[in-house]
C-alpha cells in the first residue's frame, strides 16, 4: 500500500504536498512552482503569522520580486482553494502577513487509484474533449498564476455621520473598519485642535481600504439638493506608511474646489469620460489622469471599454501618456451590493511611459498589475458606488474609488442616481 499525506482544508479542498496538487472529489489541480512553496509554508508554519518578506523569499527563491506577485498568489490559491469568504483558508493579518489555521493531516492510499485504469471507460467523445481541453491549457497555462475572479467580492459597507458630514466606509472585514474609522476620527479631532473648529463640512466621504493601500473619495454637497457641487470632487491613494502624509495634507490644505485640467484636444470625439485622481506614496504625490472611452456594441448592455491615461511628469510638471488599455465592459444591475456592478475583461494594455521598472510608487503597480493581469485574461470587477447627472463614484478592488465625469454618451449616465450603496 502507497500511503500519501495530504492535508484537508474546510473548504473540502486537499493539497497533496509531494504531487504539488489540490483534489476535489470531482477534480485535480496542479499548482505552480510558487504556489506550492507558500501554500506548504503556510501549512508548516500554521501556528505562528508568517510575514510578506518571509513569503517572498520562500515563494520566489532565485530571484526579486514585488509584492505584487505575492498578492497574486495568495489571491490565485484563495479561488483554487474554493474560499466562499476571504479567510475561510488564508487569514490576512493586517500589517504582519498571513497565516492558516484550520486543516487535518491524512494519510490516503493512492496505489488502487493509480492501479485502477480508466482507459476503457474513455469513449471517443471524451478523448476528443481531452485534446481540446490539453490544448487550451497549453495555450493558457499561465492562467492558473492570474485566475479569473469568478464572483464579485462581497464588502462590509457602514455610514455614519460627523457634524454634517456623511461618510461611507467600504472594507472587507471588521479589522479594516475599525481601522478606518479610528482614522477618521483622528483627523476630525487634528482639524478642530488646530482651528477651535470642524472646517470640513458638508463633505460626502467615501473611505475603503484593501489589505495594501487606502483610498479617499469625497466632494462638498448642495445641501438643498445633496449633490455634489461641480469641481469639489477629490480622490487619493495612500500606500500605508504614508498615511501621516496623507491627513497633514487634508488637514493643512482648506482647499474645495480642485484645478481644472483637460487633455481634450479637437481630435477627441465622445464618449468620453475623465477621472481626476492623485496618488501619496515614496514617489511624493502624484496626479493621475484618465480619459474613458465607452461604446456600445452589438449585445446589450456590453459595451467596448478603452481608456489612455497620463501622469504629471516631476520634472516639467506637465502630463504625459502612462498606459493606453481595451477592455470588454458588461453592466451587471442585478444583484448588485452597489448601484451597478462592472464586469471587466481584458483585451490588450500598453505601456505609453518609459523607464517604468525603476519605478515601483503606488501609481505604477496599479498599471504593471494590470497589464500582468492582461496577459492571463483576468477578469475583474468594479463597482458603482454613487451615482449623479454626469458623475459618478467607482470602486475598484485594486485602484481604489475614483470619480468618473461622464460625457453625454457615457452609458453610465442612464443609471439611477443614488448616493449611498
């Protein structure tokens, strides 16, 4: 007898270390090289956290890699491992790394299943199915590093109100949402220590943190119509150390009304949208500008999606091209957490801006992780948080919450309008 240890998660999910495989009842799956490492790593260290820079080295043992690629891992082993909520196997701790907690060790015999040949029971309908289905995966093999996002993420969303402030929390656990909220109430404190008072009012504020950055969206409102007044829209994204940076400016700076930029030349036709965004992290603060494309297509309610974006260049100040990029959008209104979810899917990305491997700022992963993700047909999902004529709110998982200023052909400009999710 061929006894084989395997380890059994709650998800039902085994992983057979020495095959480097997971097996369902109904299905086997091979992880790749770094996906085995960290999976195994986590298991033989299961009773204490184990730090990112500890899953780098471990992960990706001849060579240097960002962060990046660690959160595409554990995101890739999360969907393979069949999580329904994030945690059940991989638990983030935030500020220190990961850790799994919860599995069995058993011992299988394998040898009646290797011994027990299935050839006889293959007709030639499934031989053929085999092929196509080999060839597909020879063709895609990279996939199993970048899956597919199958289901749109659900997000604990809580309101609350500060002087005639309301503010919009959007997380994925209870931890992140303490920890926006004490820092909320930190900068409101900070603000009225330094001027007796509360001087921002009558603000819609949206705040949502990801394991890896938070991001700031917020405008002043009419307080008769409670829409948000034109040109008082802000969005930012703050890399986490920089966090200090980010409140010294809010609080310093009593600005309402942003600057008015266009990149709209005689050669730009609509639809188009524009979002204004701005970015705090090693690389200082940075602006960030995008023009959207939406048009429609032949299915309904899906749309081509393309977008060229440009950055301030630090030493001239003036903008220049970052990345062009085309996409497939589907509108998805039905059982949505928010007015309207986005199905997103690639089609082809270009980096426009020279020497970016020297440059790894917050402003930078978000476009090197998508065009990663380019190449491995990632789907992913963003999401309409807030909607009024001509504006609205996203949230992206991965860029955060922007603010996009649709054209007069912008399908987006046909939601509802609604302020809270």
């Amino acid at each position: 007898m061929s006894n084989i240890e395997q380890i059994r998660f709650r998800t039902k999910v085994c992983f057979i270390a020495s095959q480097g495989v997971l097996k369902t009842p109904e299905s086997t799956l091979k992880l790749n090289l770094s996906e085995q490492y960290i999976l195994s790593y986590l298991i033989e260290n299961h009773s204490t956290p184990v730090t990112k820079d500890d899953l780098l080295k471990v992960g990706w043992p001849d060579r240097i890699v960002t962060e990046a690629s660690l959160f595409q891992v554990i995101r890739a082993l999360r969907v393979k491992l069949n999580e329904k909520t994030k945690g059940d196997v991989i638990e983030t701790l935030p500020r220190v790394g990961y850790q799994i907690r919860e599995f069995t060790r058993e011992h299988v015999d394998l040898s009646e299943q290797k011994s027990n040949s299935t050839i006889s029971k293959i007709n030639k309908k499934t031989i053929i199915s085999a092929i196509i289905l080999t060839s597909t995966l020879l063709g895609s093999g990279a996939w199993y590093m970048y899956p597919p996002q199958t289901e749109p993420t659900h997000f604990l969303i809580e309101h609350d109100n500060i002087g005639n402030n309301n503010i919009t929390f959007i997380t994925q656990n209870l931890e992140q949402q303490l920890d926006l909220r004490n820092k909320t109430k930190e900068i409101f404190s900070q603000q009225i220590n330094k001027y007796g008072k509360m001087t921002i009012t009558n603000q819609r504020i949206y705040f949502y943190k990801s394991d890896d950055f938070y991001s700031i969206a917020w405008c002043q409102v009419t307080p008769e119509t409670n829409q948000c007044k034109p040109m008082t829209d802000f969005s930012y994204k703050v890399s986490p150390d920089k966090w200090t940076k980010f409140t010294h400016l809010i609080i310093d700076n009593k600005r309402i009304f942003r600057e008015k930029v266009s990149l709209i030349s005689d050669s730009v036709y609509e639809p188009l949208s524009i979002v204004y965004r701005s970015y705090i992290s090693n690389y200082g603060i940075i602006s960030k500008i995008s023009n959207f494309y939406i048009s429609p297509t032949d299915k309904k309610n899906v749309f081509d999606y393309s977008k060229v974006s440009f950055i301030t260049n630090k030493k001239t100040s003036h903008y220049q091209a970052l990345s062009l990029s085309a996409e497939s959008l589907t509108i998805m209104n039905k059982k949505s957490q928010f007015i309207s979810t986005l199905k997103i899917t690639p089609k082809a990305f270009h980096w426009a801006y020279q020497d970016i491997s020297k440059n790894k700022a917050l402003i930078f992963l978000d476009d090197d992780n998508k065009s990663k993700s380019y190449g491995y047909n990632a789907i992913r999902y963003d999401y309409v948080v807030a909607a009024q004529k001509k504006l609205q709110l996203i949230l992206g998982e991965s860029t955060g919450l922007y603010w996009l200023h649709s054209g007069k052909n912008n399908p987006l400009t046909l939601l509802p309008t609604k302020i809270h999710p």
